[in-house]
C-alpha cells in the first residue's frame, strides 16, 4: 500500500497537503446530497448503470468533504482512496468497513464503466442500499474529528512524503 501512496505523491494530480478549507468541505457535502437525490431518482426509475455511478460520487463527495476539512486535495480517485486507508483508517478516525465499501463501489463503477462488465442487479443494489448510511457516518466524522486529530493526519502526511522523498 505504502508504494501507492507514494506514486500518489509523485503525480501531478495526485496527493497535495493544501491549507484547511470549510467552505470547499461544505460544497463536497452539498455534492454528496445531491448525488444521494440523484440516487434515489434513478433507483425509482430502475437505471442501474445511474445508481452505480451516482451511489459512487455520494459516497466518493462525502469522503472528499473529509478530505477538506483536512487540509488535502487529490484528484486521482484512486489516490484519495488510499489515503483514506492510510491516513484516516489506520489512525482509526475512519472505520475500515467505509473504505472496504469505497474501494467495492468504485470497482464495480469502473468494471462497469471501463471494460463493460455486467453487473448485476443485486450487486448494484447492495452498494446503492448502504449508500445513505455511508455518507451520515462520514458526515458524523466530519463533525466530530478533532484539531488535534487533523494535524496528526496532516504530520502523518508529511512523514510519508519526506520516507517517499517529496517535499510538499
């Protein structure tokens, strides 16, 4: 794991410790709502490629919300992924069930997507059916993590890119 987080701090996109942004917080949250509407409109409306996809990006909005509020930005989903693991799970703010459920939503999303796999309806539909309870925990989390917690991610982070040897 350790060698794809520091592919992520090597990539132009990739992992940045950046300053702490409420505002940017409350517009991936915003996103995350909006995705979990989108949800459920496409679950009434039986479109199972959209639940895939929208039950994803609620869940992937909430999770980059967290990511503000820490003062981290990453565009490569599969960057902000791992680091969910190594910065909030392994530093137990972040219950490893959320990531396990991420990482499970955005690999059906882009076997479905990418190479044109067929999912089933009842794969979509047990990572649509968590997809509310995913985003809540995460927005408890966000409303709970303390100071303290946030700057010993943002030192962790720190760490690991001068172990990788990038400085931020």
């Amino acid at each position: 794991m350790k060698k794809r987080f520091d592919w992520c701090l090597k990539q132009d996109k990739g992992l940045r410790l950046v300053n702490k942004n409420e505002n940017l917080m409350k517009v991936y949250l915003k996103k995350s709502r909006s995705a979990l509407n989108m949800l459920n409109a496409a679950i009434e409306k039986q479109e199972l490629e959209w639940i895939l996809d929208t039950s994803y990006y609620a869940k992937y909005f909430a999770v980059y919300a967290l990511f503000m509020k820490a003062g981290i930005k990453c565009e490569i989903h599969d960057c902000t992924i791992e680091a969910l693991k190594i910065l909030f799970v392994d530093e137990k703010i972040v219950p490893e069930d959320l990531f396990i459920e991420l990482e499970k939503s955005k690999t059906l999303r882009v076997d479905a997507l990418y190479y044109n796999k067929e999912i089933g309806k009842t794969a979509i539909m047990q990572r649509a059916d968590v997809t509310g309870d995913f985003c809540l925990k995460i927005e408890k989390i966000i409303n709970q993590i303390k100071d303290e917690q946030i700057e010993t991610i943002r030192k962790k982070f720190l760490r690991l890119c001068q172990d990788s040897g990038n400085a931020q």
